[in-house]
C-alpha cells in the first residue's frame, strides 16, 4: 500500500514554464553550485530514461567544459554527483538502508502472467478470461494492465478493497484484479521485485521510522519528465522529506496561457502534482522571455509525393540543395516522422543514393541481423527436421565453417542440385537416400557430421545443459569474416555487437529458466520449449544503433526528436491514422476500459492517449525549427491504398491540404538531381533521346556513369531499332539461314507445346527448346501437379472398372457409387508412393478425405447429367495416348497442308462413344478433358491458337485414334466444380459454324507455328496481353525494354471474347 512518511515537510523547487525556456539550464546551474559548494554531500539528477540519461550527460560535459575555460582549466569534474533513471534511483536508496533486492527481468514478466494465470484456472477463478487465457498475447496484454496498475499508486489489496465495494464479484474486474494480486504473490514466491515494486518498496522503507538513516539521502533534482503517475508522485514526495535540496523542473502552463493549447494532455499530471505534492511546492516560473525562437518563425513549405521513397528522395534533394548553398552542418537538420516503420527503407535508399551521412534514431532488432538468424537457425534445424531449402541455405552462409567438415562451394551446389532432383523435403532419411542414389555417399558422411552436431545428445535437459550445446556448437561450427574482408568497420561493430547481444540472451534464458524453476520445480524441460523461449528472447531484443560519424543528419521518431533548436526541419508521413495517431489504446487498455476502472475508483488514465497529445506533439516539432520547416506526406501507401492529409495539417500549421504543391522526385531533379544515377535517370525519364543540360556535362561521376552504361544502352536501342522480328529480339532466323544455328526441332509436337507458341514464341524457346523450368521447392503434400494426376488415375480406374462389369455409370446406386470411389481412390493414391516427391503432411487424412469427397460429387453430376440426355454416351477409352512409340499406343496426328507435314501426339482424357456406335467403324464421339479449375478458354484463344488443346483432340480422335467416326461434341470437365466448361457442339445451329471454323483455324496455326518454328521464329511476341502473367521467363524476355509501339504491336488482342 502506499504509505507516507510522517517526518516533517521539506520544501520542492518546482521550475515551471513552457518548452525550452531555460528549466533544464537553470536545474543544472543549481546542481553544479551544489557540487562545487558541497562535494562531500553527493548530488542526484533522476531522468526518465536512459536516452535523457545520455542526453543530460552531453549538457553536463558541455557545462564542465566551460566551468574549466572559466577556471583556467583546473576543473577537474563533479565529485559525487549521479544521474540516475527513476527506477535506479529507487533501487540506490533501498541499498543505503540496507535493502537489496533483485530485479525480475522484463523478458520473464510475460511468463510470470502466464503461470499465474495456469494457477488461478486450475483454481476455478478465471471464468470471464478462460476463453482468451490460452491465447499467446494474452500474457503481454495483462501485463501493459499490471504496469498501469502499479503506476496508478493502487497495490492488489487497495484495488480489490475498492472492487469489493463497487464490483460484482464474479466481474471481469475482479479477475483481473486477482491476476494483479497473484502476480506480486508469485515475486514474492520467487524473492524478486519488479521495477515498479521497488518504488513501493522504498516507500514502505522511508516510511518506517526504524529505519531512518541519521544523515539526509543529499541533493535531488527531477529533470526530463513529460508526466507523471501517482506512483512516482509519492516516492518523490516520500524522498523530499529525506533531503536537504529537491529541485524539479516540468513543462507546462496554465490553461489561460495556453494559447496554443499545448500543454492540455498534461492537465492530469500537473493536478495530480499539485495534489500529492501539496504543500511542499514552491513555483519557480521560468522567464518567458527565454523561451527559444518566438522572435524568428521559421519559413513554411510543403509539398506531397506519390509514395514513400519520393517522398524521402525529395527531403533528400532539398537538405543536399541546402548543403551546397551554405548549410554545412549536418547536425543541423532533423527528419522525423511519427513512426520511422514505414520510411526505413525509403530512407536508406533515398539517402545513400543522395551521399549524405545519415543517422536513423533506432534500435537494431537482433532479428534483422544474418549472424543472429543463422544462429538461431542453427538452433532449429533438427527441431524442423533439417528441410532441405534451410539446410542448403545454412551451409552456404559465410557463418558456416566449410573447411571444418571438408566442404566446398562446389560440394554445396552439388549437394543442392541432388537433393532437388531427389525432391528431398527433410529428414536425416530422406537427405541420406538422395546422396547415396546421387552416388554422393562422401557428400552424406560430411553432412551427417553438421547434422549430429546440430542434434543435442538429448532431446531435454536443464538450461544449463542446453545453453552448453549452443555455446560448444558455436565453438565448432561458426566462423567469423576476418578484419581484412570487413571494407566497413561500422558492419564489424554491428557483427561483434550482435554476437555479444546473442550471448546476453543465453544469459537471459538460464537467469529465467532458474527464476521459474522456484515456482514450477521442473528439473528437466523439453529443448523444444528453451528454443521457443530463446525465440521470443531475441524478437524482443535489440540495441541502439551509433552514428558512423560525427556530422550526420538526425532522422527519427517524432517522440525521439531532441528537445533542441535545428536550422531545418522535415516532418514526414502526415497522413490521417499516422500522425496523428487514431489510438484508443489495445487489449484491457483501451478507451472503455479505462472509463470502466475509473467509475470503479482507479484512475490508470496514461495521458499520451489524450486526443490533444498528438497536436501538442506536433507544435512542438514546429517549434523546433528554426529557419525552415517543411511538411510532406505521401499520396499512396506502398500497398497501393490512397492515403489521407493528415487534419494536422490545417488545424496546427494553417495549411490547405488542397493547395499543398505536388512534387514528384524526377520532375524536380531536372534541375538538382542528388546523385550521377539520378541524374541519367532523369534523363530517360523524360525522353531516351533527349541530352543532359550542359551543366551536367562535365561532371565527372556523371560521364563515368554514362560511359559505363553506354554498351547496354547501345544493345537496348539496338533491340528497338531491329523491330519485333529482329535477331536482338529472340529471332534466329537469319542465324538458322546462314546455317551458323541448328534448331534441334521435335520429331512430335504437343497440344501443349504448340499453344505455348501461339502464346509467345520466346515461350515455347524457353520451355519447350531449351527446356528450362522454375524450379519449385519440394513440400509435403499434393503439388497441384501430382493432385491432378491422381484424379485422372481415379476417374481412369473408375471408368474401366465399369467397363469391366459391362455397368453403366446410371446403373449406379449411390451405395455402389461411393464403394467404388472408395476403391479408385485408394489404387490412385497408392500410385503416389512411385513419386519421390510426394510427402504425406500432418493434413494429409483431411486432403485424401478431400479427393474422395470431390470425386464421388463429380461421378454423382455426371450420373445426373447422363440420366437427363437424350442421347446416352459411355465412357469406353480413358487415358488413350497417340503419337507414342509404346504398344498399344495410336498412331501420331498428321496435319497437311500444302508440302508441310506436322505430327501431333498427346493423351486424351476420355473418349466416350454413343450407344448405338462401335468402336470400329463409324461412331458418334464426345472427347472429354479433365481440368482441376474451371476457367474457360475464350473463342480468340481457339482463333489465335492460344489454345489448341480440344480442337486438336477432336482431329486426333477423327484422323488417329478412331478413323471415320464424328465427334459430335467436346468439354472441358471441371473436377473441382463438378460440371462441363468450354463445350464445342457440332450440332448446336448456334455454334457449329463457329466450331468449325475453330477446327480450321487450328489446322492453320499448327502448320505454321510449325513452319515458323523450323525457321527459328523465336521472336519476344505475346499474341495477347494476359498471356505474360503466367509465363514462366517474364523476367527474362524483358518485354519492358520495347518501346511503347512495339510492346504494342506484340501484345495482341486481350484474351478474350
């Protein structure tokens, strides 16, 4: 409970008054008196954190450099003088009573809530929680409630004592209250204080008259506080009755001289001040006149951008202009946004292009860092069962110690090249039986020895244990680049910070694993869950950055912004939702919420989440500025999502969003671009003909840049002049005249390939010619591929079994039915076990129910369709092949034309004949094609011969596999869907002219798609501009490199009717 001393009242300077008007100056200059009067007393500054711990000790170092100028350079410092954070402080003065308490870490205070929370189901008092309990950020959530809580000045025992009288006590507030009391019940289980506990620790302590130390705590002096809470109102009124000296100094004014209403989110904080403090307080107002800036208002500019990485190129360009103008210092100019999440790529990229040094105000996440992944990559490979893309990754890391197990690049592209061809997925059994089939058994006792290293001799053990193998791990299997390959020191801190930090989280683990032990008495724990754990420890962690020089410009989070004056300033991202944030705060914080607490008498109201705090932020960036402030904000989102003016824009700073000029990055480097590649770039932005300005022309970096481009350009422009047809553009044709290229020409062309041609004849180069092909990462489960060819062996099996019995699919009932899906299905599952890429996965039982489910809706659809026809049709050849050279195989599609001659071969679904004919002799014929989706191939596919695949069937079952019989009809049949798609009815009066033609058109393309193959007419022209969205090679052909007309002229027609 919060206690308060009863020793008599000592007084609190309190300095007073608006932003940067000389408190922080005037506080300084009373604690350096005190030091230089009374060494021998001590002196404490408390700060709110350990950034304005940094900052305050740059002022320090900066006021003792010109009390030694003063002194003739016989300063030597401060004796006894501290700066400590609020908590430290606390901490510091528990010790001068003699009272030492350990601190929990934050990382472990997410799992103390998570065994409360076991605790208090398992005793039947969590009911209105128990739906969410098990979720993983319920934990985090409690947690941020807890702090506040605790903040509020309120112990467990004060605030059940307040629900008990105001609450039902089987509400949500009076579990959560009990989650608050078990959790400070668990510290002390556990020995260990939170940070906030130890405030009200120190008040129990300095409000106990036996412990009252015969001399005062010393000097004390509060500095860099935006608010407060009630919790540190009290330890700070608790500590002045123990000194001799306490100053404060706190931004704010009054309502009627907030003209500018800057200082209204605080109003809570400064009443609360007023409130506990009482008495104590004497105002020390600061002198308005002191008070930075109110004489030279800064000039005022904004503009818009289109995105982000504009946006930040022109911030860029105007801060370089301004450099060559005069503006040497970098130091002088701030970039700040509300968040820097959406703008670190964007200003990397736009800076570094600019040449200008930067410093990003942020922590590293240990996350971001490729030393940090591959050890926590280390860590995981035998708990994912060593996949193969992770493995092959991890050995080719310049972490990896390749020399230690006697590998070589060259054995890794091996080791890579087998195992795809093997279509390893994982697993010590599948890598071993690839190598050896590879014949690569040396290949697989090296690797054997990195996986039993990466394997702990035991699956579960203590903290201690795990940690030792990670550690004897490292030792064995990392190596770090040497000094001479680092070309940057800056990346050599960044690596040797980021080792040091991993270590840390060992650390951190086995600390924690020891604190929960004295709760759980678990003595060995699954290494499973320490890896998981050790996860969660290093997405949490990171450390500051440090400026690669002294004279950078600052880009930061608009909280972040030092509370000094700069020459420019750039404030970016103003967009609605972004600044100013629309937040009502999260989980048991939110807006409701808290006004439920506080009708219950608990006041946890944090006062950022007032709606004025985001303006008063605002203007006080504004206020940071100079001579010049320039507001932007972006258009759209990178996702492509509009984005909103920001209202901050007309409220606070008296802009029109309307009237904001638009700027777009390569109009304005017309004139200033920031770098030689912008400046080219600019150049063919606007036209590729067009001349730099001479003033450009003698720039050494630009002629460089334009000489080293000067050959892909040439072949650029060589490849537009030569047309769509030309040798520049994938035609061999005058090569394969002049007899200095052989096209190795197919004996046989397919269906497939051909329309692959009559899509892009580059298309049918790659893939059919020289047969290149993505490679696809090997998965468990069914590739689309292979799910398609068990519904072609089911429907198969299905189909000849009937033909077996002489039964017709209407014969069926639906008993029959599903008894025989239930027999195919599992022979065409059995077939998968032949594919070495075929690997069953934890939701395999569901995906096999799947197949069955679809295939028996399928054959139930098509037992309707055929009991509604007139005519009755049955399915008497399934998978029939022609153009094979195998036995029983028919013989190859011949198409004429002239003295051309084109064999075709394929494979045919189904062929279904009429009752009333025979296999031999004339028949009436339906061809039938199976298709997992269901999109239709338009007429303009057909025409162009896009899509060949049904007419050529039609031919093929005519001329090859049926001589003399009519196909009367031909479908698609959508597995998935259930039903028909895409028909060519030679007997519908609405379409057989339509049909017809199709047939015709398709004898055409074919011979000359075949004649122009033979040719070498390879040429980069898609016959419609859908085609190149499923293209394979589309980041080969480089279409985009074709002039507007020519792109044109290749795209064809659409795609459609």
């Amino acid at each position: 409970m919060i206690a308060t001393s009863k020793k008599s009242a000592k007084s609190i300077d309190l300095l007073i008054g608006p932003y940067r008007s000389g408190k922080t100056q005037a506080l300084l200059q009373r604690v350096v008196q005190q030091c230089l009067k009374n060494p021998e007393d001590g002196a404490t500054i408390v700060v709110p954190s350990n950034r304005y711990r940094t900052l305050l000790e740059e002022r320090l170092l900066h006021f003792s450099r010109g009390l030694a100028v003063n002194q003739a350079s016989q300063f030597r410092g401060f004796l006894g003088l501290r700066v400590l954070t609020f908590y430290q402080s606390c901490q510091r003065i528990l010790k001068q009573y003699g009272v030492l308490k350990r601190i929990v870490p934050d990382t472990l205070r997410p799992s103390l809530i998570a065994h409360v929370l076991s605790r208090l189901k398992k005793q039947g008092q969590v009911n209105t929680l128990d739906a969410i309990a098990a979720f993983p950020g319920t934990p985090a959530a409690l947690l941020d409630l807890v702090d506040e809580l605790e903040r509020s000045g309120n112990s467990p025992q004060q605030v059940l004592g307040r629900l008990e009288l105001t609450a039902a006590s089987d509400s949500q507030r009076f579990e959560l209250a009990k989650v608050y009391q078990s959790y400070w019940e668990s510290l002390d289980q556990i020995g260990y204080l939170d940070r906030r506990r130890l405030a009200y620790k120190l008040l129990e302590v300095l409000s106990d008259r036996s412990q009252q130390p015969a001399d005062s705590l010393g000097f004390f002096a509060f500095d860099g506080f935006d608010r407060l809470n009630a919790l540190q109102l009290h330890v700070i009124d608790a500590i002045a009755n123990h000194t001799d000296t306490m100053l404060f100094s706190f931004d704010y004014l009054e309502a009627e001289d907030d003209k500018e209403v800057e200082y209204l989110w605080k109003e809570a904080s400064f009443v609360e001040l007023k409130s506990i403090l009482g008495s104590k307080l004497r105002f020390i107002e600061s002198a308005r006149s002191s008070v930075e800036g109110k004489a030279n208002s800064p000039v005022v500019e904004s503009f818009s951008a289109p995105d982000r990485y504009l946006e930040m190129t022109e911030v860029a360009s105007r801060i370089k202009s301004a450099i060559k103008i005069g503006s040497k210092d970098l130091n002088k100019f701030l970039v700040v946004a509300r968040s820097l999440e959406k703008y670190r790529s964007a200003v990397e990229s736009a800076f570094q292009e600019a040449g200008i040094d930067y410093f990003m105000d942020e922590p590293i996440a240990l996350t971001a860092l490729p030393l940090v992944q591959f050890l926590l990559k280390m860590c995981s490979l035998q708990l994912n069962g060593f996949p193969r893309a992770d493995v092959v990754r991890f050995l080719r890391s310049k972490y990896f110690n390749l020399e230690r197990f006697a590998f070589s690049e060259r054995h890794i592209d091996e080791l890579d090249h087998c195992s795809r061809e093997k279509a390893v997925l994982g697993g010590e059994k599948q890598w071993r039986s690839a190598l050896v089939d590879c014949g690569r058994d040396d290949l697989w006792q090296s690797l054997k020895k990195v996986f039993d290293l990466l394997t702990p001799a035991k699956q579960r053990g203590t903290a201690s244990a795990y940690i030792h193998w990670i550690e004897d791990t490292i030792g064995r299997l990392l190596t770090l680049p040497s000094e001479e390959e680092f070309s940057d020191p800056f990346v050599q801190w960044e690596q040797d910070t980021a080792l040091a930090q991993f270590r840390n989280v060992l650390a951190q683990l086995l600390n924690e694993q020891e604190i929960l032990s004295r709760l759980s008495h678990q003595d060995e724990t699954p290494f499973a869950d320490f890896h998981s754990r050790l996860e969660r420890l290093v997405e949490r962690s990171n450390f500051q950055q440090q400026p690669r020089t002294k004279d950078y410009v600052l880009i930061c989070g608009a909280e972040l912004a030092p509370n000094k004056r700069f020459e420019q300033v750039f404030v970016a991202g103003l967009t609605e939702g972004e600044f100013p944030r629309h937040s009502r705060g999260m989980g048991f914080l939110n807006s409701d919420e808290v006004e439920k607490w506080q009708r219950f008498g608990v006041d946890i109201q944090n006062p950022r989440l007032n709606p004025s705090f985001e303006s008063a932020l605002f203007k006080s960036l504004i206020q940071r500025a100079g001579k010049r402030i320039v507001f932007s904000y972006p258009l759209v989102e990178m996702s492509g999502d509009e984005l909103t003016p920001s209202s901050l824009l007309r409220e606070a700073a008296s802009l029109d969003p309307e009237r904001v000029p638009f700027v777009h990055a390569m109009e304005s480097m017309k004139t200033r671009p920031n770098s030689a590649r912008n400046a080219v770039a600019t150049q063919f932005w606007q036209a590729p003909s067009r001349q730099l300005p001479g003033v450009f022309l003698g720039n050494e970096s630009i002629t460089a840049l334009i000489d080293k481009l000067a050959e892909p350009l040439s072949m650029a422009g060589a490849r537009n002049a030569s047309g769509i047809g030309g040798p520049l553009n994938g035609s061999l044709v005058d090569y394969v005249l002049a007899g200095t290229v052989v096209v190795p020409i197919p004996k046989y062309f397919s269906p497939s390939s051909l329309s692959d041609y009559g899509k892009c004849p580059f298309r049918f180069w790659m893939s059919h010619i020289l047969k290149i092909k993505p490679y696809e990462e090997a998965e468990a489960g069914l590739s689309p591929l292979l799910l398609g060819q068990t519904y072609h062996s089911a429907l198969e099996l299905f189909y000849k079994g009937l033909l077996a019995e002489h039964l017709s699919i209407t014969e069926l009932s639906d008993e029959k039915l599903t008894a025989l899906v239930e027999e195919v299905s599992k022979e065409a599952v059995a077939l998968l076990n032949d594919y070495p890429e075929f690997h069953k996965d934890e939701f395999w039982d569901h995906r096999y129910q799947e197949i069955k489910f679809r295939l028996k809706r399928l054959l139930k659809a098509e037992r309707t369709r055929a009991l509604e026809r007139q005519e009755t049709f049955t399915p008497r050849l399934m998978e029939v092949s022609f153009g094979f050279e195998k036995e029983g195989a028919y013989p190859p599609l011949k198409i004429t034309q002239g003295q051309a001659e084109v064999l075709i071969r394929g494979r045919i679904d189904r062929v279904d004949i009429a009752d009333q004919g025979e296999l031999r002799g004339p028949a009436r014929v339906r061809v039938v094609d199976y298709k997992s989706g269901s999109t239709p191939a338009s007429a303009n596919d057909v025409l162009s011969g896009r899509n060949l695949q049904l007419p050529l069937y039609i031919l093929a079952v005519e001329n090859a596999i049926l001589p003399g019989s009519q196909v009367v009809e031909a479908e698609y049949l959508s597995v998935g869907a259930a039903t028909p798609f895409g028909k060519m009815e030679f007997e519908n009066a609405r379409t057989a002219h339509d049909v017809k033609q199709m047939i015709s058109a398709t004898k055409t393309n074919v011979v000359n798609f075949a004649t122009a193959i033979k040719k070498g007419e390879f040429s980069v022209k898609p016959s419609a501009s859908n085609v190149c969205g499923s293209c394979d090679h589309k980041t080969v052909c480089r279409i985009a490199e074709l002039n507007q007309s020519q792109a044109s002229e290749s795209g064809g027609d659409n795609g459609t009717n």
